[in-house]
C-alpha cells in the first residue's frame, strides 16, 4: 500500500522463496504482487535462491520477462 502510485526505474523483489502462500492466486496476495511489480519503469528483477523454482515464480507471465535463470 505505501507504494501505490509511486514509480522506480529498477524494482526488486527479493527472497521470492520466502512468501508461503498456500494458494498463490489468492486476491489479496496477487493484488500486493501487481502493485510492486508494476512500480518498475524499466526493470523489474525477481530473486529467488535454494532448491527449486518458488511457486510465486510460476504466477508470473514468463512470455513477459527475460529469464535469466541459470
């Protein structure tokens, strides 16, 4: 909520892995992902670490992002 209507030319999201959600299509936790991805002017970068592909990951429209993933 307190970035609602502000904008940054580079938004991260870190820790992806950390967000427990059970039900990643969840209204309330896919409105909160929206604001903060939609921050970013240019970029936006996603991180995540461990084992594994977090399932937040997968709610994202990868025809969208340039993947970067190793």
């Amino acid at each position: 909520a307190s970035m609602k209507g502000l904008e940054f030319d580079l938004v991260f999201l870190p820790e992806l892995q950390a967000y427990r959600v059970s039900d990643p299509s969840a209204e309330e936790f896919r409105r909160k992902m929206y604001v903060a991805a939609t921050r970013a002017k240019t970029d936006l970068h996603l991180h995540y670490s461990g084992e594994g592909e977090p399932l937040l990951v997968s709610t994202f429209p990868m025809d969208l992002l340039e993947d970067w993933r190793e």
